[in-house]
C-alpha cells in the first residue's frame, strides 16, 4: 500500500517531553541561522527548554511526520493570562506543507485551554510568508516595545476573547 507523505494526516501535534529536546534546539537553529545570527537568548531557550520554558509555565508543541519531529513552536507564560508564541520552526523539507499553520492553531487552542487572554508574538517584517500565517490565525499588528532579540522589528497580537 502506498504511504501518502505529502499529507497533513501524517502530521501529528504532540507535547514536548525532553525526548524531543535536541530536535527543538536543531529546528530552531536551524531557521534561525537560516535567516538571522543566534542570539544569547536564544541559546539560553533552546539549550533548556524545560527549565526556560516548561517549568515557567509555558508549553512546547512538536509537529511529527511518521514520529520524526519536524516542527516546532513554544508559548511562553509571561503572567496574568499572557503567553508569548515563540520559537516556531519547520524543518525545510516539510514547508509548504501547513505544519506551521497547524502548529499556530494548537499553540493558540492551548493557551485558550490553560486560560490565557492574550497571545503575542515578535517577528520581522522580512519573513512575509510567516506575517502571512500569522495574520490568517488572527493576530494583528501592535506597536512595537524594545526587545530582547535585535530581529525583532514587528509584534502582532492576539486577544482570547472568553468563550460564551
């Protein structure tokens, strides 16, 4: 029986447990790398990601194709039902394929399901396709406060509203 790769049915979204920490360092890196220089903070959440992210109350979504991690994305708990998205990558191989778009919607599912009423995230204006992404998941743009990475040069934001 033929195996059908080039389909989000193959895709599976699961929770990151420290198994998975080499690929949430390697993915990143690599798109960071790809498109910018690595960071000090950077390193210091992708080298702990469950002492920088998961024991602060953030969540790190995985993206598998046949139980291989080929994507990724974070929030990160900044308190008072505010969680950043952050960290989001996709192995090169696999773009095209709507992993990303299927990551956005299971990070913002779970900050709706662990209470948040906010999520933002930083990017740069450069990376078109994944403004594009985040403008069709609702975010919208909001001024810019100084960041921690020198990259950053957008934020978008979007608000939970409760569910009635």
């Amino acid at each position: 029986m033929a195996q059908h790769y080039n389909t989000p049915s193959a895709i599976q979204i699961v929770d990151f447990n420290i198994f998975y920490a080499q690929a949430f360092y390697d993915l990143n890196h690599e798109w960071i790398s790809t498109h910018f220089v690595m960071e000090e903070a950077d390193n210091q959440s992708l080298s702990d990601p469950q002492g920088y992210i998961i024991n602060k109350g953030g969540h790190i979504l995985m993206a598998l194709f046949n139980g291989e991690p080929v994507g990724t994305c974070a929030l990160l708990n900044e308190g008072e039902g505010v969680f950043e998205l952050a960290k989001m990558a996709v192995a090169p191989k696999m773009q095209g394929m709507k992993i990303g778009k299927m990551l956005g919607e299971a990070a913002i599912d779970r900050a709706r399901r662990v209470g948040a009423r906010k999520v933002y995230l930083v990017s740069n204006r450069s990376l078109l396709p994944a403004l594009n992404l985040y403008q069709r998941l609702g975010f919208v743009e909001v001024p810019m406060p100084p960041s921690i990475y020198e990259r950053a040069d957008i934020k978008m934001e979007l608000e939970l509203k409760e569910e009635v």
